[in-house]
C-alpha cells in the first residue's frame, strides 16, 4: 500500500516563501481553494499529480520535498521527553511524528525551552559544588544557548547552504582557483581583489592567535603553527568574510537568532561553510569523491586539505539536483563530548548525555591515526557503515598539550556499493552489524551488556538471587505505528 503523504506544513511554508495567497496558490495548482487548505492542514493528503504540479511551479527537487525532514525533530523531541522532567510514560512514535508534522515550529521551540531547562541545571548544580567545597563561587553567566542555536540552524538546513556554496564555486570557476596550489591563489587573491597582505607570525609567547585580521593596516596574521590545509582554510574564510558580508548578514538575517551571540558565533559557522566550499568546489569535489568511491585519503591528496576537512565538506553535498552520498559527520573528544555533528542520513545523535559506546568513534583513541570501519546497526534496523579515525592538532611545544580528536563519517549501508570502506563487510548479514544506540537513556534495547543506565521511563524488578551479563533488565511498555504495546522479560540488575 502506498504511503500517504501529509506534508502540508511544508507546501504552506514554500508558500508563504513566494508570497502567494492560498487562493493564488490553488489556482496555480488547478485546485479549489478550500481543498488546498485542507492539504496544508494535513487534513487530505498530496496526490501524485498535485505532487508534480508543485515541482514545476515552484521548481524544486521533489525528492528534497518530500523527504522526511521531521524525522530529525521526531528524534530530538523523543529524546528530551525521556527527561524525568516530563512524568508519565513514554510517548508513542506516531504521536510525536504528527506533533512534528503539524507545529514544526513549536516543537522546536519546546526543544529551546527544555536546553534551557538543562544548562540551569547545569549551572546549580556547578554552583552547588563550588560552595559545598568552600571554593569562590563564580557569577553565573548566561545561559549557553547561542551554540546550540547555531547548531540547529545547520542541522535543520540539512547542512547545505545554496547562496554561499554556489558563489564560493562560482569564484573558484572565476579566478581559476588551483586545487593543487591552492594556498598561494587564496593569497594572491586577497591581495588583488580585496588588498589584504599576509603575515605569517610565530609563536614565541603563546599568545598569537590562529587568524587576527586588522582592518586598518589590511593584514592578516597567521600562526606559523598552522599546517598548510588550515592556513587555505583560514584564507578562504577572510575571503568570506571580506566577499560574501552582504549574503552572510542576508542569511542571518532570516534565521531570526534570539541573541547577538548566536548571529556572532553563526557568522563565522557561515564563513567556515564558504572557506569548505572554496577548497573544494561542489561539482569538481562531488565528481572527485564518487570516482574515489569516497575514498577520503585520496581527496585529501587531491585537494591538499585536511581528514576532518573532507569528512566535513562530504556530509555537506546535499544540493538540490546534485545531491552526493548522504553522509553523517561528528567529531567527538576524548571525553566523550560531541563538539560538532551533522546527519544528511536518518543516523541521529544524542543531544544530551554520551553516545552510544560501541560506536566506533570511541575506539579511535585507542588506534591513533588508523581508519577504523565498522558495519553498526540502529535499533530501527537501519545499518550503517562507520568510518572512524583519531587526529591530533599539535600545540607546537613539548610542554603545551595537544588536542585529540576522533572523526566519525558515515553513510546507511544501502549505499555500500559507492563507498569504498564497505570492502570485506558483510553488509547482507543483518547478525554481522554491530548493534548501538543514540544513547542509553532513550535506546530501548533489553540485551546490551554495555549499558550504562536504563532508559528513561524503563521499570526496574531488582533481584538480589540473581546477576545477569546485561547490567539492566526492563519493562518499558510503548505503543508502536499499530497501536500494540509491546515490552521485555525483567529479571533483575547488575
């Protein structure tokens, strides 16, 4: 049976865009006005031919559409609701998907709120300890929302921006850019176009900064420290920064930020995105990568730039009409922390608490510098091959410490063929994938013996007579797509 589709949020939103009414609309579509307003209140579904008649109005990829861009909303909202803040059992998956399809909006406002909700928390229970150890207690300061904020805005953009890829390939094309000598154009050009003189400073007392750019001497510093993939990078930004101002206020602008220090700190995520998108063109990149299969040391060869630069730029080819692989990209610490992330798959991350640790980025640590590739199963049976590999940034002295760092990219395993890593996995064998979470809190599986906690809402039968291999056995009733309510055999804990 064909799946229905009610994405009338989404033609009401792409309206709302053009600044057309729903009576000019329905016009447009040879449709009644009251019929197409009971589409974009989910009330009737998009047909086939009122499907294609929207892609040729409004010319768009169809498939970008109607992919299923709550489904990252559904994820987050389901995670935060596994707080203990919210009493009550667990939600069923079709309650939140219509939740998310018919306020998109205020589900992601709800999300704010409950991040809120959290770094308060944070923020107590920091201040508690600090007085409890009779230590100076420190002002507390604002909320970090600002981050967050900016995070979401790439997530939720699926991590393409249009304007700013496409002019950054359009200078590429136009300047004749050198993916080989890259580093000496970039310099060149800003010089000529925008007279801006390079200096390169070391850094004998510490202090010098990565990039400093001074506007009224037209120069820009940088460390003699950085390598030579982080030094084009640190040029293509300025050339952001100095070129693509106007573009870059128009799209901060339009994401309506709440604070000045999400509009700063996006700012530079936009330059940074422009800087990606210079180094590696889209066309000549996406074309490079799919006769490499993806192979990310080779694009590092020919493009002259960074492991994590490539993972990065491969999780962002996502143009409409163009799209590459969809990739997920992450960088994780040594502690666990998850410092940046992005999902152009339905592969989703924990936006609170650690990830799952049988995931493979973890294990990068313990292999310094060597690919690790690990074939890892959801528990929504979707698998995925896991590319993992530690880098270490030099401080650039004995006695200053380096930072470690662990890049994961990975793609769903039905595009194994394009990938060269799916070499030697059995990707036909669902009992060869390594099984992993988002995270223990909201992963429902009863037989993890890696498990840190139970989830959220889980109930606990403690049974001092008998220990089990798996730390926590549940019961953790919820009502799937059909309506049945389903659950595990509890025995005890560990």
């Amino acid at each position: 049976m064909q799946k229905k589709l009610f994405l009338g949020y989404k033609l009401r939103r792409l309206r709302e865009q053009r600044g057309l009414t729903q009576a000019a609309l329905a016009k447009l579509l040879e449709l009644s006005p009251s019929y197409l307003n009971q589409i974009e209140n989910n009330q009737r579904p998009l047909t086939l031919p009122v499907l294609l008649r929207i892609g040729t109005i409004f010319e768009i990829d169809l498939a970008t559409f109607v992919e299923d861009e709550e489904a990252r909303l559904v994820s987050d909202l389901r995670e935060a609701l596994a707080d203990p803040l919210f009493s009550g059992g667990p939600i069923g998956m079709s309650e939140l998907r219509n939740a998310a399809a018919a306020s998109p909006e205020l589900a992601r406002r709800s999300l704010v709120l409950h991040q809120a909700y959290q770094k308060l928390q944070e923020r107590v229970q920091s201040l508690a300890e600090t007085l409890s150890s009779h230590e100076r207690g420190q002002a507390l300061a604002g909320p970090q929302f600002p981050y967050e904020e900016v995070r979401d805005y790439f997530h939720y953009s699926n991590n393409y921006v249009g304007p700013l890829d496409e002019a950054a390939e359009k200078l590429s094309e136009q300047e004749g850019f050198r993916q080989a000598d890259m580093q000496t154009d970039l310099m060149n050009h800003l010089k000529v176009r925008h007279d801006v003189r390079i200096r390169i400073v070391a850094d004998h007392d510490g202090e010098t900064a990565m990039r400093r750019y001074d506007p009224a001497s037209g120069t820009l510093f940088l460390s003699a420290l950085l390598s030579g993939p982080s030094r084009a990078f640190h040029l293509a930004h300025q050339i952001a920064l100095l070129g693509q101002s106007e573009t870059i206020e128009q799209l901060i602008a339009e994401a309506n930020f709440t604070t000045e220090d999400a509009k700063s700190i996006c700012r530079v995520g936009l330059a940074n995105y422009f800087a990606g998108a210079l180094v590696m063109p889209y066309r000549v990149f996406a074309a490079q990568a799919r006769a490499v299969r993806h192979d990310i040391e080779q694009l590092q060869s020919r493009f002259a730039v960074s492991f994590e630069q490539v993972c990065h730029r491969l999780s962002t080819l996502q143009r409409p009409g163009a799209r590459g692989v969809p990739f997920y990209f992450v960088r994780v610490d040594m502690a666990g922390n998850i410092t940046k992330r992005h999902s152009a798959t339905r592969f989703h991350f924990a936006r609170f608490g650690g990830a799952c640790p049988l995931w493979n980025v973890h294990e990068a640590f313990a292999q310094p510098g060597k690919i690790l590739v690990q074939l890892a199963r959801m528990p929504d049976k979707v698998a995925y091959i896991c590319v993992a590999r530690s880098v270490t940034k030099r401080a650039g002295a004995y006695l200053k410490p380096s930072r470690q760092f662990a890049i994961g990219l990975g793609c769903e395993a039905a595009y194994a063929s394009e990938v060269v890593y799916s070499a030697g996995l059995d990707i036909s064998n669902a009992d060869a994938a390594v099984p992993i979470g988002v995270s223990c809190r909201i992963c429902e599986r009863g037989d993890c013996q890696q498990r840190a906690f139970p989830p959220i809402g889980s109930h606990l039968t403690v049974n001092e007579h008998h220990r089990s291999f798996v730390p926590y056995l549940f019961t953790q009733a919820g009502e799937d797509d059909a309506g049945v309510v389903t659950g595990a055999a509890v025995e005890g804990v560990g």
